[in-house]
C-alpha cells in the first residue's frame, strides 16, 4: 500500500470517529436536558421565596407566607 492512500485512510477514518462520537454526544445531552417549563416564577417580596406557577397566572399567592406577588423578571 502507498503511504498517500494509507495517510488518506488513517485520516478519513480518525474523522469518522470524531464524528460518531459528536453524534454520540448530541443524543446523549438531548435525552438529558430537561425541557423548559412554561410556568412562570415568581419571587416573594416578603419571604424571599422563589417559586413557579401556571402561565395563565398574572399575580401569585406565595405558598410560605401567603404573599400575593408580580412575576419575577430577570
């Protein structure tokens, strides 16, 4: 064998295994990532409490002390 075709060999086939590893790593961090939650949060002026709650809620009792709070905005 010429060494062109066995160096053309070698890299083709180290590119091969970079690639199925990257395509190993993509399935393995979707199956992982949790999915965003629609919920909003919501944080107590009053206790310091964070908490979440549904998306059709504008204002939210806090469920420690009873605090009625505006969504959190980052």
């Amino acid at each position: 064998m010429q060494p062109e075709t066995l160096l053309t060999v070698l890299i083709l086939s180290l590119l091969a295994g970079l690639g199925f590893l990257a395509l190993l790593d993509e399935f393995r961090r979707r199956r992982i990532q949790a999915s965003a939650s629609a919920d909003h949060i919501f944080r107590c002026d009053q206790c310091s409490m964070i908490y979440t709650d549904d998306v059709e809620v504008e204002r939210s009792r806090c469920p420690h002390c009873g605090r009625t709070n505006d969504i959190f905005k980052f």
